[in-house]
C-alpha cells in the first residue's frame, strides 16, 4: 500500500511528456503528419487524464513484474531422471489430466489461440460436475479456477496443432468442471518417457523446429526409438520477457 501511495504522489509531479521532450528521442520523432500527436495531442490533456495515463502506466508494469514473479512459482508435475547425456534429460512423467484443443492455424496464431481458449477455461469458464451426471446433466455453477502445472504443451498435427494444459496435480479427469467452450477437450495423457533438450527465448516455430532438429539427431546418435513427433514444452507466460522464458523440446520413446 505505500508502495502505490508513493507512485501515485511520483506520478502527480511527474510530466512524462516534458520528460520525453527533453531526452534524445524526441530529435527522432518526425513533428508533421499523424506520428506528431505522439507530442503534441496529450498537451490538451487535463491533469486528471495525465493522472489516469500515469496509473495505468503503473499498474501495467505491476502486471509486468507478476507475470516474472508466476515463472518461479508455478508448480511442474513430478517426473523421474532416468539418464542424461549433455543436453538431453531422459524423464518418466506419470499419467496427467489435460485440457487440450485442436487449432487449425499456423504455429504463432494456434499458441495464440489455444492459450486464451485454455487461460479461459481454468479461469472459470466452466460448469461443474455432480455426482454421476455426463456434460449434458450437468448443473451450471460457473467460477471454478484451477491451477494448472507447467510446462504448456504444443504438438503439430495433420490439420494444425494441439495446445494442452497440464490439470492439477492429483485431480482425476472425471473430477474436472466440464468446459464451457465446446472447443476444449479434456483428455488423459499416460504414463510416457520422453527425451528433452532445454532452449531459451521466444518460441517461434524457427526455434522450435532448430531445437526439434538437434534434438532428434541426439536421440538418433543415442540408437532411441521415437513415438510420434517433437512437441514444445514452454515454462512461462506470454507476457515473460523473451530472454527469459524457458522452453524445451519433447519426443515421446518406445520404451
């Protein structure tokens, strides 16, 4: 609290936009055309709308900070080292609930998608179960959150990509809220063993493909045979400064 009694007393006696005529930048801003409002329009502006720019300013970079401070405490599931071998981890995950939906897009726009859809759903966007009823019985009582583990998981397929959250550690799939968009599946992944190669930054399909290539050829060397194709296995919220997030590359084994 007086932490944001603070900003708020800064941000009264602060004219950010005096503070941007006064460094370099504003040499580089072009004074004819739309880009001069960038200056010259928030002149007209009264103190109570500067005010509310400033706060708004504020509670974005507060949003910003959160989102760095979920990435430590966002719980995984539990898995078990097998072997590793430089870069590449060998795990056994066990069986884990998932909500997943299939999106027909291209790789950036189907992460896009399949995030706000799934976000959504464990943010409440649900109905909830009782007793033996299926979905169609179901009694509508919307509001249920969930806590969903990491990492968010992404696989391509014949007609676009899958995205899967990870359901709450000891919840069962016929314990979950039945989704309120159709377009969300709940599903159960088994018991697998994977191999693993950690890369970092934005996961563009570049990257992600790169590390698919690297890791196949790891697990090729190794004499492994694969079960399917690589998947994107990414830690972190969309909104994590890129050089921060971490990713992964996934292959399910035969064994």
């Amino acid at each position: 609290m007086l932490f944001m009694v603070a900003m708020t007393t800064i941000t009264r006696n602060l004219d950010v936009f005096e503070l941007f005529e006064s460094t370099p930048l504003r040499n580089f801003v072009p004074l004819r055309g739309a880009l001069a409002r960038i200056t010259e329009w928030p002149r007209t502006w009264s103190e109570g709308e500067k005010l509310a720019l400033s706060k708004n300013g504020l509670f974005a970079g507060l949003n910003l900070l959160r989102s760095q401070v979920l990435r430590f405490i966002t719980p995984t599931p539990s898995y078990e080292s097998l072997e590793r071998h430089g870069e590449v981890e060998l795990r056994r995950y066990p069986k884990v609930a998932v909500a997943q939906v299939h999106v027909h897009k291209g790789f950036d726009l189907a992460l896009h998608e399949g995030f706000t859809k799934l976000a959504a759903f464990i943010s409440g966007q649900n109905h909830q179960r009782h007793g033996e009823r299926d979905a169609a019985e179901t009694v509508v009582n919307p509001g249920e959150s969930l806590h969903m583990l990491t990492p968010v998981l992404t696989r391509r397929e014949a007609a676009g990509h899958s995205v899967s959250f990870l359901m709450p550690r000891g919840k069962a799939l016929d314990e979950l809220p039945v989704p309120l968009d159709t377009h969300v599946e709940l599903n159960e992944l088994p018991e697998r063993t994977v191999a693993t190669l950690k890369f970092r930054g934005a996961p563009s399909e570049d990257a992600f493909t790169k590390a698919s290539h690297q890791l196949l050829e790891k697990v090729k060397g190794r004499g492994w045979k694969t079960k399917g194709s690589p998947g994107l296995a990414t830690y972190d919220a969309p909104a994590t400064l890129p050089f921060l997030r971490r990713n992964e590359v996934w292959v399910e084994l035969d064994r």
